[in-house]
C-alpha cells in the first residue's frame, strides 16, 4: 500500500523579524533575504512531508504584492501542494505583521518544487499528499496547471 499524509501532517510556520542588515535604503526588507527564508520554510515543509532530506528543484515564482517594512514581523506558512512521481510543489504565503501599528498584511505567494533523495542522491519516490479543506483541493488542482505549465517552458527553453 503507497504511504499518503495529509496536507496539515507537514505545515511549518516560520516567523522572522526585518531588522536593518536585511533591508534596503528605503527600510523595506531586501527580496532577496525574503527568497531565503522561503526557501527554508518550503524545504523543511518538503522534508517533514517526505520524511528525509529534499532539494530545491525550481521557484516558479515569488511575487511581491505589498513591501514588507523594517521591523515588521514576517510569518511564512508552506504547504505542500501536490505530489507527482519524486517530485513535490510546495506553496508558501507570507504575511508582515507590525506589532506597533497592529496590522496584518499578505504581501507574498511563492511556488517552490523539491525532489526527496537518498543517501546518494538519488531521486526517490515521493509521499502522496491528502487535500482536505476546499483550499487545499483548490491549490492541489492548481499545482498540476503550474506543473504542466513549468514543463512545457522547459521544453520550449531546450
């Protein structure tokens, strides 16, 4: 019997704070500091998921709706969207809190793949993922339109 877990079994939240080292001269936090953390809330998100190491594949996009300000905090919340063959996409919101003002505000979605490995590694077969609110179908259905997509743009790039 294939093995499956539920998307809520592998959600991780990460909550940071914008200090000055990691803003640029307008006090707004560098894009590329927000990139990093992403990444490391979609890869242990993948990891918890697949229960072992996974590498980032590809960032499908990141897209920057609202700047995120000197300290602001930052929470990130990934979930794994959908599993195919080795792969997996994971979904990552973001959200600036400002504990001084008392808002909330969503300033970022970003798409991430991840591929598990073994100790050599090897691609290996990915943990099925179970969607259960209505949210989590949606994306999981979306997932295979940007997976489609992603390998068609590969295609035409080669």
């Amino acid at each position: 019997m294939e093995q499956s877990k539920k998307v809520s079994d592998s959600i991780i939240t990460m909550t940071e704070l914008v200090l000055p080292n990691s803003t640029n001269q307008l006090g707004n936090l560098l894009g590329g500091q927000l990139m990093f953390w992403v990444d490391i809330c979609a890869a242990l998100c993948a990891a918890k998921h697949n229960q072992r190491v996974c590498v980032t594949a590809s960032v499908d996009s990141i897209d920057f709706h609202h700047p995120i300000k000197l300290g602001d905090a930052v929470t990130l919340t990934a979930t794994v969207n959908r599993v195919f063959s080795t792969s997996l996409e994971v979904g990552v919101k973001v959200y600036a809190e400002s504990f001084k003002d008392g808002t909330r505000l969503y300033t970022n979605t970003a798409y991430l793949t991840f591929v598990g490995v073994d100790n050599n590694c090897k691609p290996v077969k990915a943990i099925n993922v179970i969607p259960e609110t209505d949210e989590e179908k949606l994306r999981y259905d979306e997932a295979l339109k940007r997976r489609e997509n992603r390998l068609k743009n590969r295609t035409i790039s080669n």
